[in-house]
C-alpha cells in the first residue's frame, strides 16, 4: 500500500481552510514542508521567497499569514451617527441591542455627548487634534457611567470620598486611684508588659494590675527605709526591675512574687530603667549608667559615664544597637553595645531631658522632649547624626511614646498645661489634646496591643486613654479594660 504521503503530497503538505468559509477569510498554514524541484516554483510564490532552500533539510514553521483583503478597518474606528438607533452596519437594523447602541454608550461615556460624529467632521474639523485639552470633558465619576447617572451636585464640589478623619476620645476609659503615687519629674514610676499587667510603684510598694482581669496584686514592700524610683518590664516574660531610693536594683518573677535578685552598683536612686534582652541599663542620680547583664554573676559589667548630672531617661532602640540616655543636665546621649563614652551628643535642651522615644517605623529616628525652661519636642537622626526638626509645644515635656501601629506619637506635659497631645509625624500635626489631670502627667506607658495609653499624675490617679488605632491586620477590639469602665482604686 502506497504511503499517503507520497501519494497525496498536496493535501499533506498544505493545509487549508474548508471551502465552506468565504474566500476573503481563508487563512494559509505550511507546516513541515519539504521542497522538490517540481513544486520550488510553487512554493517561492507561496512564501514570496528568493532564498535557495536545500532539498535536503525540511523545514518547521508556525507563521500564520492572514489574508487581509476584504477586511475592514473601519470597525475599529468609533464613528457613529447621532442617534443610536440607526443602522451603522449590515445587520445592525436599528435595534437598541445593536452594536451601534452599544458604541454610542461607549462613545458618551469615554468622550462625552459633545463629541461629533466623523461623519459631522467639516474640512476644518478634520484638521483639529482629537486628543486637544478640553475643559468640557472633565466630568465627574458618575458621568462616566453609561446609565445615565445624573450630577446634581455643585459644579465645583467633587464627588471622590473624602476620607473621615480619625476620632479620639478625649476622655479615658477607665480612671483608677494611685494613691501615693509621686510628683517627682525624675521618676519612671508605671510601666505596661507584653503580658498585659500594669506595674506600679506607690511609695514603698510596687502594685500589679491585670488588664484583663482588672485584679491587683501587690508584689512587693521595700520597707521604711528605702522607696520605689523605678520600674521596667523586661520584653518577654514576668521579670520585672525595681530601680530604689537606696540605689539598688532588684529583680522580681512577677508570675511568682518572687525576688530573683539584688544588684549594687549605684550609690544613689536609681530613677531610670530600661531592658535590651538580657541586658539591663540603669540610669542614677550618681550621674552614671550601669549595664547589667542578669545571666552574670557580676552586680554589672560596664559602667557609662558622661552626664553631669542626674540620669533620668533611658530607652533603648528597637534593634537594642543604641541606647539614648537624658539627663538633669539638658543632655541627651547616644551610646552604643560596646562604648563606655557617648558616641553622639546633643546638647539643644536647654532644660532637663527625660522624654525619649525611639521610632518603630524608622531606622535612627530619636524623639526627645525638654522641661520646662526648654518645652520643646526635638527629632534627630542618629545614623546621620543630624537635627531634623523642633516643635515648642508650650508646656514642659515629661514622656514620649510612640505608636506602633500609625505614624503618631504622643506626649504628656506638666506646667503649665497639664495636657496629653496626640502628634501626627513628620507634620507635627496637633491630632487630639487629652485633659483630666490636674498635675503634671509625670508617667506614660503604651498596652502591648499598641492602642492604649495609660497616664499617671501627682493628682494620683491613673487614666486610660484610646489614642492609637489597630493595625491594619488586627480586626478584633481591644480587651484592654474594655468592659470595666468607672473608678476604682489600684490598691
């Protein structure tokens, strides 16, 4: 038996339409076409090829080669008759279906209703540019629409959603009594974990407060002799640092109320306190900072001199490489893991520094706040060791904090205002002015969730404020005293 493709070399080699399909749309497909010298003629015709072809070496191709002829180009232009119900092609029949239904809503809604038909174009219109700046064609968003929305609104007011500015408010939540709770500017005195429990130092006693429960529990008396100046949550778990008047520093399994540890070192109060990992920073009114590492035997193992007066601002940077300390003498400082001198200075505060707040949001970007000779909120750039900006907020400044969840950052003053102000960075924009404290709010911690503030006065009184939003993956409310609202007291 004869092979078919010897024996049927043209419908094998050439494949072509069915001959049902109008001769201006057939479409021609060469595949695996072997060239003989009978047929090279053909083939040069085919393919408008000169080229020498080896019989030899066949050829695979996939080019599609369209038959252009009677195609017609001038759908592809959007050229109408004023009304849409009129036939613009065979079949079209002036149904409302039509395609020239159709092209005439598309042509309204992408050029508006004053845009002439080509056939309507004169001499000179044929001329102009189509795509001429034209003020009519600005149209609102419901304009757009092809169903026919109408524009009842003012010619000048646009119709685009302003997004509603966020409300705070400006009342706490919840207010709880503190009693002998101190009015000393020096002092860091409230401090929020990771695990939600509010600590609190009264006098000779640190109280612990659940903010989910609302219970308190009192961890510790230091007795007459000596008081609480400090304390300060470690990031994970339930060690809790208590800074004293007699100037040393004690470690409590809070989980336990149990006392771990005592550490020496300072030879007066110990004001401020703060944790990178398993290292601890205490700042005294020796005018020294002493690192503690709590896995070592030693009371500390490197001691930083640089202040001339009392340290009473500690925070360490979010990557725990940089630890900003401010002090009695209206300096603030930059230290790294490894100096035991400042590695950068500032010395703009004309009063003393105690607010100190690192941004979560940008690397090296330090806030810092001055008392009441200074007022002023600073922002520096450590990795480049510049001054970025200054803000004279009117009052002296006594905490930074900022949020974790939005660009803002928050600060508490004393005289004379006695205020807490809501900022939105880098702007500076005045967000939300809190009032209810009667003296300066001396203490500020955030909750773990990054929503909620706590404050704390020589009023003695502790208030809780919704300042800061959720973030963005967080869908659920906060917990924090959310169903214990009124007054109560913390011991």
């Amino acid at each position: 038996m004869a092979d078919p493709m010897i024996s049927q070399p043209t419908q094998s080699q050439l494949n072509i339409a069915a001959s049902t399909t109008p001769r201006h749309q057939h479409h021609l497909y060469i595949e695996n076409l072997t060239p003989s010298p009978s047929s090279s003629k053909q083939i040069n015709r085919l393919i408008n090829s000169n080229h020498y072809i080896s019989p030899s070496r066949p050829i695979y191709s996939d080019r599609f080669i369209p038959c252009r002829s009677s195609s017609n180009f001038a759908l592809f232009n959007i050229s109408l008759p004023s009304s849409a119900t009129e036939e613009i092609s065979p079949g079209g029949g002036g149904k409302e279906d039509s395609p020239g239904a159709y092209a005439a809503l598309l042509r309204n809604a992408l050029f508006g209703p004053q845009t002439p038909d080509k056939k309507d174009w004169g001499a000179g219109a044929a001329r102009r540019n189509i795509f001429r700046y034209k003020m009519e064609t600005r149209q609102s968003l419901h304009s757009l629409s092809p169903f026919g929305f109408d524009d009842m609104g003012d010619p000048g007011v646009s119709n685009v959603a302003i997004k509603t500015p966020r409300k705070v408010s400006r009342s706490p939540y919840k207010v709880l009594d503190a009693p002998a709770l101190q009015d000393d500017f020096y002092l860091n005195l409230v401090d929020w974990s990771s695990h939600n429990v509010l600590a609190v130092g009264l006098g000779t006693c640190v109280y612990l407060w659940n903010a989910c429960s609302s219970k308190v529990t009192k961890l510790c008396d230091l007795g007459n002799d000596d008081g609480v100046c400090s304390v300060g949550w470690a990031h994970r778990g339930m060690h809790l640092a208590i800074g004293t008047s007699n100037g040393k520093v004690q470690i409590w399994d809070a989980s336990r109320c149990k006392r771990i540890r005592t550490m020496e070192g300072h030879r007066l109060r110990v004001g401020a306190l703060a944790w990178s990992s398993s290292m601890l920073s205490s700042g005294s009114r020796d005018k020294s900072i002493l690192q503690r590492d709590i896995r070592a035997h030693e009371d500390f193992v490197s001691k930083l001199s640089g202040h001339k007066s009392e340290v009473c601002g500690l925070k360490w940077s979010y990557d725990n490489r940089e630890l900003a300390s401010g002090g009695n003498d209206n300096r603030l400082f930059v230290w790294n893991q490894h100096s035991t001198q400042p590695v950068l200075k500032y010395c703009d505060h004309t009063a003393a520094v105690k607010a100190i707040a690192w941004s979560p949001h940008l690397h090296g970007l330090l806030a810092s706040g001055g008392g009441t000779a200074d007022r002023c909120i600073r922002f520096w750039n450590t990795t480049t060791n510049s001054h970025l900006s200054c803000m004279d907020t009117g009052s002296q400044v006594c905490n930074l904090v900022w949020s974790k969840n939005v660009n803002e950052l928050v600060s508490t003053h004393g005289y004379s205002q006695n205020q807490i102000i809501l900022w939105r960075y880098p702007t500076m924009s005045k967000l939300a002015t809190l009032t209810g404290h009667t003296y300066r709010v001396l203490y500020l911690a955030m909750s773990p969730d990054g929503q909620t503030i706590v404050t704390g006065a020589g009023d003695e009184t502790l208030r809780f404020w919704s300042v800061f939003p959720s973030p963005k993956s967080q869908n659920t409310e906060s917990e924090i005293g959310a169903s214990s609202l009124g007054r109560t007291t913390i011991r």
